[in-house]
C-alpha cells in the first residue's frame, strides 16, 4: 500500500512539472530604440537601436511612394 501512495505522489509530482515547465513564458526583451533621423532632398535616414543583440540599423526612405523603405544596412557595435 505504501509503495503505491508513493508511485501515485510520484507521478503527480512529474506530471505537475512537466506543466509548469510547459507553460509559456513572456518575452521581456527591450523593443528597438529610435536614435535620430535626418533628409536631404527627399531622401530620409533614421537610425535605430537595438539593445537585445547591440546593433544599429538605418533605414532609408526615398523621394516617392513608388520607392520602398529600405532598413537592411546594420552594424553590431563592440
């Protein structure tokens, strides 16, 4: 009867951790920081940081709707 009680508490145990362990967990890394922008004759740049890996990115926007915000360029700072 003992070994019993025991294999069910043990079971219990397990399954309740493994429930704990599978519960989702928030994401509280920082979003990325706005540093400054600038434009010069229709072209806009706006810089960003980002703490999580420590890059900054610049975006770069054209003169008209037709040309597409480009945000590929980034460099990882030491």
């Amino acid at each position: 009867m003992l070994k019993t009680a025991i294999a069910v508490l043990f079971a219990l145990a397990v399954g309740y951790a493994l429930h704990v362990f599978a519960q989702p967990r928030p994401d509280f890394r920082q979003g990325v920081i706005p540093m400054g922008n600038s434009s010069s004759e229709g072209v806009g740049f706006a810089w960003f940081y980002d703490p999580a890996d420590r890059t900054v990115h610049v975006c770069r926007t054209g003169r008209g709707a037709a040309e597409p915000l480009d945000c590929k360029a980034k460099t990882t700072l030491p």
